[in-house]
C-alpha cells in the first residue's frame, strides 16, 4: 500500500461478552436469550429454548471463559499491538432480571477491571452495549422488546454504564446489528413469534421500539459526556442485481431498503418516506407515542459501525435456488468462492459497502466485524497454519485501504470479529473460528482452554505495526 493509514487509526479486534466469556451464572449474573440458545450445526439450526432446559447443550455458558481468562487474553491482544477492543456488556451481568432499580455490582466491577486491563496496554475500549442478548427475565415477563416498557429498562442500563465507564470508554454502539431484527428476531431482540402472530407486526413495533432506546440512549450519553462517540451497527448487507435486468435491479433496491430502513433513522433522525412506504405495504401500523418524533431527531449517531463478512445476489425470479449467508438469503454469485460455510467471500464488496456507506451518509465509518469462520488444524508442535485466514483479511485489508486512499472514505478503524475463537452465534459452533489465537474447545464443551497463538497472530502483529503497509 501506498501510505499507512493514520498514526489514530484504531485497529483491533472484537467479541461479544455472550459468545466468549462464559461464567453464565457467576458473580450475579442473570440468565440472558443467549444462554438458552442450545448448540446447533453448520445445517442444523439452534434452538431457542424457554429457559435452560435439563439434557441440552448451552455453548454461551462456558464460552471460552474470557470471564477468568480475560488478563491473559488482552495481553496476547497487546502483543497484536491492538489500538481498540471492541467488545459487549452483558445486560444480564448488571441487571440480572431487567426490570431491576439497582444494578449488580459485582457485573459492574468485572468491566472496571476488564477496561482497565485494555487500558494498561493503551487499548481503547469500544462497546457494544446490547449484542444479542437479553436478559431473560425480561422475555418472560414482558415478550422482550415488543413491549414498550423494555426502553425504560434499557435507558436505565445504558445510564448506569455512561456513568461508571465514563472515565474509560469513549466509543459505544448501542444495538449489535440493529437491522437484524428483521431477519432473525429471536437471537437479535430475544422476540418469539407466536402461531397467528403477524410477524411483521410484531418485528416493527419492537424494531421501533429499539430504535427510541437508542436515540434516547445517545441523548442521555452526550449529556453525560459531551466527549463519547456513539455509534449505531449494522450488518452490511452488500447485494448486487443478478443481471441487468431492471427488475433485478428493482429486487436488489429493495432488499437494500430493508436495511438501510435502520440505518436512515439512526443517522437522520426520522423514518423515510420510502420506510413508511414499506410499513404501509406490510400493512404494518406503528404505536407512535407523540414525542417519537422529537427523540429520534435528538439521539442521531456520532458514527456507523458495521459488520462485513460477505455478498450477495437479488434475483427478480422467485424460482432461483437461494443460499445461505450471514444472517441472509440470495443467489449464488458465479464470481466469487465460498467459505466452508457457504458465506461468499467477496473483499470489493467491502471496498463498495464503504462508498456506498459513506456516500449516502457521510459520517465516520468503522468496520466492527469482518473475518473467516473455518475450520483450523491444531498441529502437534501446537502451532495453527491458517493461511487461508491470512488470505481473507489481507485482500479485505487492501480493498479497505483503497477506499480510503483512492474513494477518501472517512474510516475510523478496523476490528476483525473473533480476535480469539468463540462460540458462533449462528450455529454454536466452536469449530467456525476466526481467531488469531486458537482456543482448544470443541463443539461439544471439551478441551483444555490452552490458547495458541495461529501464523496469522504474527502476520496481523506486522500489518498493525506497518499500518497496514505490510500485508505481505
Ligand atoms: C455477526 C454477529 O453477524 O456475525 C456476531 O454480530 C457473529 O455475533 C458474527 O458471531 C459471525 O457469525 P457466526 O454465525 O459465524 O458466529
């Protein structure tokens, strides 16, 4: 690459508190919908259970521990060279129910010490403060997020967090992948769908309701501290027409309004014409209490955080064979391979998922997540080749570089998901890793926990040093 990228740029990693630390029931901490998700398969969906059910494997419980783990781990992250960790809190760990007034304080005190052991290191924190979990007591007692009531207990916790951490984090999203609720709302919003409901009904009203917690939570924030920044997330659902059909075209325009339905209000602050469009067509009617309108307009974000893994293809033919992605469905891009788990792997699309991001926005962008889930080979001599690994977040990288070089995208930093393998939040798997540092646990909760650091641990270490000059 031509230049390294600035001196500020934070580069880093990310987890989420549900997916690596464990210690589900530990120190106060109440049962979240991740911890009832049981262990699934690359072709077998997970199953979400009420409650914790007697003879199921719960994989979030253990995770891989991160909850006593954590010193060693952020010091293999230190030696990467890490600006930034982008990690979650767990909701659960701070208001075990909910619906609490007062919060857990041991859950408190465990983030302390984890933003002080970045700290140590110079690495900033960068939190999510929902990522795909709820606590669970607040499904049962009040259909989680369908139910208005869910934005005052969010606001509480988010008050909470601004208030202790002020002095430690300064960049907070408030929702994981926002837009997700759409698609999967029961690991995103821990929301069940019952026989005779009408889906998108349901989904809207509590996708609105987030949508007023948010912005009220960027409200409260800036007035806590006027220097946070806080972001919205979502996934980034980079779609292509399959042909230059113009009925194509017109598929893949709409299957991009459903996402960026999320991202307009976030950013400008109100519903579009065309989102109200799409809610009329849905037949979708949204309990609006009269000042909405006036929180959305105040809590816009500071940033756009988003998570890219993948492409895909729009069809106008219903009849078109569809395949899996992250968290969607399209057909099968004749251009691009495909991860082992069908993902396809397409490094310009992030290179245009910028552009276009940034085109319509103009707001500071960061890449929150972007990696490789396969399958690694632990060797005897204890060491990983993932040169596949390698392969993927290089020519991700450089395609990330042009855009800001060549496109002048205003990019804040990078942070490949699963800087140390974790549980998968689609299937549960240990097995789809995406680490530098391999955590030795199989898919069924055996293994030691010992981690090793793979050959792309060092090959980041030299890209973070170079900033990003040395991909090699
Ligand atoms: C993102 C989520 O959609 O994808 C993460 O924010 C998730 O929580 C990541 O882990 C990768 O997906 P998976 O299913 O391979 O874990």
């Amino acid at each position: 690459m031509k230049y390294p990228l600035p001196e500020n740029f934070l580069w880093g990693g990310a987890v989420a508190a549900n997916q690596c630390e464990g210690a589900w029931n530990i120190d106060g901490k109440g049962m979240s919908t991740a911890d009832c998700m049981t262990v699934g398969a690359a072709d077998q969906a997970r199953e979400y259970t009420d409650g914790v059910l007697e003879g199921k494997f719960y994989p979030n419980h253990q995770g891989i521990d991160f909850y006593h783990y954590y010193k060693e781990d952020i010091a293999l992250f230190a030696e990467m060279g890490f600006k930034c960790l982008r990690t979650s809190i767990a909701w659960s760990r701070i208001f075990p129910e909910g619906d609490e007034t007062d919060p857990n304080e041991k859950g408190l005190q465990f983030y302390d010490d984890l933003f002080d052991e970045c700290l140590k290191y110079g690495i900033e924190p960068v939190v999510t403060i929902s990522h795909y979990e709820t606590p669970y007591g607040l499904v049962r007692k009040y259909g989680s997020w369908r139910n208005r009531k869910l934005i005052d207990f969010y606001c509480r916790y988010c008050t909470v967090l601004f208030r202790r951490y002020q002095h430690k984090v300064k960049y907070w999203m408030t929702f994981n992948e926002i837009n997700c609720i759409a698609l999967h709302p029961e690991t995103a919003a821990g929301i069940r769908i019952e026989d005779g409901e009408d889906f998108d009904q349901v989904v809207y009203q509590a996708a609105h309701h987030e949508l007023i917690a948010s912005a009220l939570a960027v409200s409260a924030g800036q007035q806590i501290n006027s220097d946070f920044k806080i972001g919205m997330m979502m996934i980034y659902p980079l779609t292509y027409a399959e042909t230059c059909n113009p009925e194509d075209a017109v598929r893949q325009m709409k299957m991009m309004d459903m996402h960026t339905f999320f991202s307009d209000v976030q950013v400008r602050g109100a519903y579009s014409h065309k989102a109200k469009k799409m809610l009329e067509a849905k037949g979708v009617k949204l309990q609006m209490e009269t000042d909405d309108e006036r929180i959305l307009k105040a809590g816009v974000v500071d940033y756009i955080g988003f998570s890219y893994y993948m492409s895909t293809v729009a069809s106008a033919d219903p009849g078109k064979q569809r395949i899996n992605g992250n968290m969607l469905q399209g057909i099968q891009n004749p251009y691009l391979r495909v991860s082992e788990w069908g993902w396809q792997i397409d490094p310009i699309g992030l290179r245009l998922s910028l552009n276009q991001l940034y085109d319509r926005y103009q707001l500071p962008l960061f890449i929150v997540e972007n990696g490789l889930g396969a399958q690694d080979h632990l060797e005897v001599d204890g060491r990983v080749h993932d040169f596949y690994r390698i392969d993927y977040l290089r020519a991700h990288i450089e395609q990330m570089i042009l855009a800001v070089e060549e496109d002048g995208v205003d990019l804040m930093g990078y942070t490949p998901w699963g800087c140390i393998d974790l549980v998968s939040a689609s299937t549960g798997e240990m097995s789809k890793r995406y680490g530098f540092i391999y955590v030795d646990r199989d898919d069924n909760g055996q293994g030691t926990l010992r981690r090793y650091k793979k050959d792309s641990f060092s090959w980041y270490k030299k890209v973070i040093e170079s900033r990003g000059t040395d991909l090699d």
